[in-house]
C-alpha cells in the first residue's frame, strides 16, 4: 500500500459517522443540488478576534470537511445537518485535505 492510499485511508476513518463525524447534505452556493457527505460539526468554538479593531473573542459553530466531497466552499454556501441549517460564513484554514469553515445556524 503506497503511502497515499494509507492517508486517504486515514481519513475516511477519521470522519467515518461512527467515530466523530455526522451525515450532512452540502449545497454549493453555484451547481446542482446537494451533496451527501461526512463532516465534523463542532459547537461552543473560541474564534479570537480577526482585526485589531476587535478585542474580545467570541463563540461560534465550526464544521470541518474533506475537500474532495465539497470542493470550494463559497460564503453563503449551507450545509444541512439533522434538519438544521447551517450556513458558511467564513472560511478558517485549509491544509489540502480538509477545509473548516465558521458557519452560523438558520
């Protein structure tokens, strides 16, 4: 097994629903309907403050997904989980793998 079939091995393990992950329906900002994909959705994150105008950190949701199954994410972009909806409002890193991405609930 080459060491990149190994990572990507990895990864679907890492957001298998039975370990950390939960379903979600992605429907990209531009293109056809959703996308069924795994992703990790995390509540009660600390984001710091992102200008110097600003100096008190605050809370939100974050969810992180492979790019593979969600490509470009564009602002606005929503995510449906359980019935909720939740809408990207910025992206916060990407590492080529997976994307994590602040998102607000509707």
């Amino acid at each position: 097994m080459s060491f990149k079939t190994q990572i990507q091995k990895d990864l679907d393990g890492f957001v298998n629903p039975d370990e950390f992950a939960e379903q979600a329906e992605y429907y990209p900002l531009h293109g056809s309907g959703p996308v069924v994909c795994n992703v990790i959705l995390t509540h009660s994150v600390l984001f710091q403050p992102s200008d110097y105008n600003s100096s008190i950190a605050e809370q939100g949701i974050t969810i992180d997904a492979l790019i593979r199954d969600v490509k470009d994410p564009a602002l606005k972009s929503y995510f449906i989980i359980e019935g909720v909806k939740y809408i990207v409002q910025r992206i916060l890193d990407s590492d080529g793998d997976f994307i994590s991405m602040a998102v607000a609930a509707e």
